[in-house]
C-alpha cells in the first residue's frame, strides 16, 4: 500500500479508531494511559502552531481525522509527520470545527488550554 492510500485509509478510520478505543475495557495498560493522560500537554506543543489556545502536541501519529473535522485550521507538517494549528479559529463555526477535531483525536493529541 502506498503513502496516499495509507493516509486515506487511516483518514477514514480515525473516527473509527477512537470508537475502539472508547470501547475497550477499563483495565489494562491503555486505559491507564488515558485516564492518566486525560488531555493534550500545551508543554508539548509542535513548534509550528499558531499562537493561542488551540494546539497540537507531540503525540500527533498522525492519522488525519482532525484534518477532515477542520481542513482550514490544520495541516501537515512539511515532512508529514504531524499536523498542527496554522491559524486559530475565527468565530463560532471554526471554534466548533475545532471542537470536533478535538473528539476525532485518537491520541488527545489536541488541546485548548494553550496561551
Ligand atoms: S492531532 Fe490527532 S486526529 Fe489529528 S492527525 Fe494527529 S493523531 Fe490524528
């Protein structure tokens, strides 16, 4: 499978990924790691976001769902690596495209407590 359809694959199961995780049961090494984790770390931040409260960390995979939630809010990375915020959101309609990127995130990659 080549890059394109690998990232197109992931894109349209990034939603799907993070309904698995939901599901999985409460024990065990990855529930601890998101009942500890909880939220994105505005500690680690991918340089490139836009200053202001919305951010990516480091743990972006990435797998592309938040991208589809907010195509005008975030983009890849130049080696395509992660995504980031190259703009904050403007008004309503972007604050809640922001919003649903933030639920797509597998990883809680995604925080709103930035400065
Ligand atoms: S921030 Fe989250 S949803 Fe967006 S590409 Fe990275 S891991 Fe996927």
């Amino acid at each position: 499978m080549d890059d394109t359809n690998y990232k197109r694959l992931i894109s349209s199961s990034g939603s799907k990924i993070r309904r698995e995780l939901d599901s999985v049961p409460k024990t065990g090494a990855l529930e601890i790691w998101r009942s500890e984790r909880k939220m994105a770390d505005k500690n680690s931040k991918q340089p490139e976001n836009a200053a202001g409260k919305w951010y990516v960390d480091t743990t972006c995979v990435p797998c592309h769902a938040c991208v589809d939630e907010a195509p005008n809010l975030l983009q890849y990375s130049e080696d395509e690596d992660y995504v980031y915020f190259h703009r904050q959101p403007e008004g309503a309609e972007e604050e809640e495209a922001a919003e649903f990127a933030l639920q797509s995130c597998p990883t809680e990659a995604i925080g709103k407590d930035g400065e």
